[in-house]
C-alpha cells in the first residue's frame, strides 16, 4: 500500500481483501481494528512511505482453524513512473490465484528472465490471445485488449501476440 499524507487510497478495500483471504487460508478471523492499529503506529509522523501488510500463521496445516499472526513492513515510497515500459509476456498463473500470497518463486523468476533479455518487466498471461480470432457476438474488435510487449520472435505466428 502506498502511504501519501498519512492515508492509504482504498484501506478499507485492503483490509476488506485481507480479511476474507484470511478466512479462506487459515478459516479464521482477522482483527482487521488491530491491523489499522499497527499501520496508524508505523504511518505516524512520515508523510510518504509505502506498507506491506503480511498474514501468517505457524500453526499446524492440518489444524481446522489455524491462528494467524501480523507482520507489517514498511519500506521507501513506490513513485508512478510515468514512461511507457517494454513487457515480455509469459504464460504463468500462480497458485490459488484468487488469493493475494506470497507464493513468488515464479514472479521472481519471470520478472528476473524479462529483465534479463531487455525488457522492463514479465506480463503475466495465463493463454496467448489469439488476435485472428472473430469476436464474441456483441463486442468489437477494439474492445480486445492486446498488449505491446516488444519485438515478435520469429517463432511466433503472424496471428497471435506473442512475446
């Protein structure tokens, strides 16, 4: 989360996410009044600064209701880059995708290799958009979003974005 004047754009929508993630993790409640609490601690008297709310739990996985613990990091303020970046799509999908984890072996990898043959960052693609297809009855051709992700590899057939 992004700290600008002491407030976080969205907090409730973070801790709402938090919440219910927390349930379906640890099938447990979260103190979301004790969350507030550490952030207002470590917000305090900075202007800007950026905050990774983190939850997790050293019980037994194979407990029913596991106990979840807090860990807040803070760190430097992230600031909007305003340039156009050049993303390398790759086809990846994380684990239990509808939760925000920290399962980032994969991320990690992905991000490194773009970076590694020229480009900005990895855009996560769990298929390749195939731009020769017919669009569904009702939508139209500009409504397909197609990202830019740099030069087309050879192997990449002229039909499909590919990166």
């Amino acid at each position: 989360m992004q700290v600008r004047a002491g407030r976080v754009r969205g907090l409730d929508l973070h801790l709402t996410r938090l919440a219910t993630n927390t349930r379906v993790m640890f099938g447990s409640e979260l103190d979301v009044e004790r969350v507030r609490g550490y952030l207002r601690r470590l917000v305090a008297g900075r202007a800007s600064l950026s905050a990774r709310v983190l939850v997790l739990s050293r019980s037994s996985g194979d407990e029913p209701v596991m106990v979840p613990e807090i860990l807040v990091r803070t760190g430097p303020p992230h600031e909007h880059i305003a340039d156009p970046i050049r993303l390398r799509s790759t086809r990846y999908e994380r684990e239990l995708p509808e939760v925000k984890h920290t399962g980032t072996f994969g991320l990690i990898h992905h991000s490194r290799q773009a970076v590694l043959a020229g480009y900005d960052d990895a855009l996560f693609l769990d298929h390749i958009v195939d731009t020769s297809a017919k669009p569904p009855s009702g939508t139209s051709a500009s409504s397909k979003a197609t990202p830019w992700c740099g030069p087309k590899p050879p192997s990449c057939p002229a039909s499909r974005t590919c990166c």
